[in-house]
C-alpha cells in the first residue's frame, strides 16, 4: 500500500489540529483544573510534558546551529521553547505594545513569553486557525488575569488583523513551525502583517533551512517537507521583500535548533519601521 497523499489545505489543518491534537490538549488542561490546578505556569508545565510524552534523560540526536549533536530529550524539547521565548522577549521594546503569536496552536509559546517575563503592559494576541486551539488558549488566559490575552481566528492564506486594537507602535510578531504549515506562502498576503503596526519586529521560526540551501541543509530534510506537503517557498518570500527594501533582515540562523534529526527549525528574524 502506497502512503496517503498529503495535501496540506484547510480540511488537512482542521482535521490534524482541530479534530484530533488540541482537542486532546484541551481535555487535559481542563482535566488539570478539575484537579485543582490554578497556576497558568503549572498547568501549562503539566500539559507540556504530557504532550512530549516525558521526555526525560533519554539521548536523541538534535541539531543546535545546523550541528547534529546528542542531547538529553528534555533538554532538547524544553530548550527549544526557552530559546523561542527568549528570543521574542529580546526583540521587544519599551514601547511594544502587542506580542503576536501566527498559528498559536494551544497558546504554549506566548504564554511562556508571558511567563519568562515578556513585556507587562503589552497585549498578548494568539492568532490561530483552530476553533480547539483558541479554546485552549481562552481556558488558559482565565488562569493569568495579569496577564492581557486575545485570541481570534486567523488563516495564514486571508490574513485579518481586525481583532488587533490599533494603532499599535511597535509589535513583536512570531511563528512556531505554523507558517510552515502552508505550502506556498502568498506574497500579497504576507504583505498584510505589515499592517498589524507602525514598526515590526518578525521572528519565524520554521523549518526552512533547506529552502536556504545554507551549509547543513540536507535533501533529507527537503524531501520529507515535499513528501508532508510542508511549506517550500518562505525563504524565498523574505528574500525578495528583502532585496525589494520592504523589510531589513536583521538575523538569519539555518537550521538553529531542532529536537529531533531532521526537519529543524531555522530563525528569520525581520525588522519593519
Ligand atoms: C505544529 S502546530 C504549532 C503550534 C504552535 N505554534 C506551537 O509551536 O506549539 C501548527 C499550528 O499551525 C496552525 N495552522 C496551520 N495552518 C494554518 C493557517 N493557514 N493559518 C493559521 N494557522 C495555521 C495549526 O492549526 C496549528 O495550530
């Protein structure tokens, strides 16, 4: 029997996200909070090593700056979300007034930007496709009333930004593995985010290193992102927004981290004033 043939549109997205992964996640935050749970960061600890199935000290090869090295596995998963929230606390200002979080799933990684110390006063968006992620992240946000949270829905191919109060001075917007989730990314539709604020700071992190044709992209990682329908053209699309002036990259690291063997995630990071 040949493998199923993916195509990763809206119905592929709803399925594997909306009907079958955060639902589940969902289940288990609320079972947390039956038991009694009341603190965002234990709840959201909790749920984490649930969903990574414990990682713990076993030994799995990952990649840390496009080198292949052995790590423990708890090290390897939970030093991926510390180093995203770190990363998205260092570009904010003084005068962020937004972190926006693009296909948020459950809401894991703003939150932890929040929780890490992520700016007081700025509102927190999780922008995501799935009915069940945003209900994560609503059920979440009721835990942290200091906390000023937002969730909408939001579709990478027809972004809408009108859940975003603005103006908005400066916003720090991020993906995690989401804008990966689309096959061809349109330019005119990227072009949109640069509504959402008068001066971005943009951090993807997606697993586009071999799209970068960097030292370390292996066709490995290629074939598996045209076998699973992943995203093939974001490199391109920041390139030529780039060359075209509309955006300055401000960082670029293939293939800086990634759990497992293949498939890292590399960072772009853009700035837009
Ligand atoms: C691998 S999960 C990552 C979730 C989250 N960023 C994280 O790191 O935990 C991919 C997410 O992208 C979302 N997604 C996929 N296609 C999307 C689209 N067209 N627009 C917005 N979100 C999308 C999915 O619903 C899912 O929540």
């Amino acid at each position: 029997m040949g493998r199923e043939q993916v195509i990763r549109d809206a119905s592929w997205i709803e399925r594997e996200y909306g009907e079958d992964k955060w639902p589940a996640v969902l289940d288990r935050i609320n079972s947390r909070i039956a038991a009694g749970e009341r603190s965002l960061s234990r709840v959201i600890s909790l749920v984490t090593r649930w969903e990574l199935e414990n990682p713990g000290l076993r030994a799995v090869t990952s990649v840390a700056l496009g080198e292949r090295i052995r790590l423990p596995a708890s090290l390897a998963w939970h030093g991926l979300y510390a180093l995203v929230s770190e990363a998205v606390i260092a570009a904010s200002r003084n005068d962020t007034q937004a972190i926006i979080d693009l296909g948020c799933g459950w809401g894991r990684s703003l939150f932890e930007v929040w929780l890490r110390g992520g700016p007081r006063e700025a509102t927190y968006h999780a922008l995501e496709f799935t009915r069940a992620g945003r209900d994560c992240v609503q059920v979440l946000a009721a835990l942290e009333p200091g906390m000023r949270a937002r969730t909408a829905r939001f579709d990478f191919r027809a972004p809408d930004f009108a859940s975003l109060d603005k103006p908005i001075r400066h916003a720090v917007v991020f993906t995690v593995s989401s804008l990966h989730q689309v096959p061809l990314v349109n330019l005119d539709a990227y072009r949109r985010l640069f509504t959402v604020a008068d001066s971005i700071d943009c951090l993807h992190f997606e697993q586009f290193g071999w799209q970068m044709n960097a030292a370390g992209a292996v066709s490995a990682d290629r074939d598996y992102a045209l076998r699973n329908d992943y995203n093939r053209n974001l490199w391109h699309v920041l390139s030529e927004l780039s060359t075209n002036h509309e955006i300055e990259i401000v960082d670029v690291l293939a293939d800086l981290v990634g759990p497992q063997e293949n498939y890292p995630m590399s960072l772009v990071h853009w700035r837009r004033s």
